[in-house]
C-alpha cells in the first residue's frame, strides 16, 4: 500500500492509500488526462484550513 493523500476535516485527517493495481490505474489516468491537454498541467496547492476553523 502506498499513501496517496489524506482527508481532512474539523474532526481531524484520515489517510488514503492505494494498492499497486489501484495506483497504477490512477498513474493511467493521469497520463491520459494529460495527454489531452496543450501543455503541463497546473499544479495547485489548496491551503489547509487551521483544525478548528469554520469555513466562510
């Protein structure tokens, strides 16, 4: 298994993880992705919330 990401909420995170067959279906996905696109994709960084905070 390998940690792909977490879930993050008031309550605390959770982490994700993927098997082999379930990572490489996500690599596949990816490059198919971006092989529709013109150039590289972006890559945004979505700033965590403070454990706590209440959301706008």
């Amino acid at each position: 298994m390998t940690r792909i990401g977490e879930i993050t909420s008031n309550e605390g995170e959770t982490p994700l993880y993927a098997c082999r067959a379930c990572l490489q279906e996500l690599l596949t996905i990816h490059e198919r992705s971006v092989g529709r696109m013109d150039g590289r994709p972006r890559i945004i960084q979505i700033p965590r919330a403070p454990r706590g905070a209440v959301p706008n």
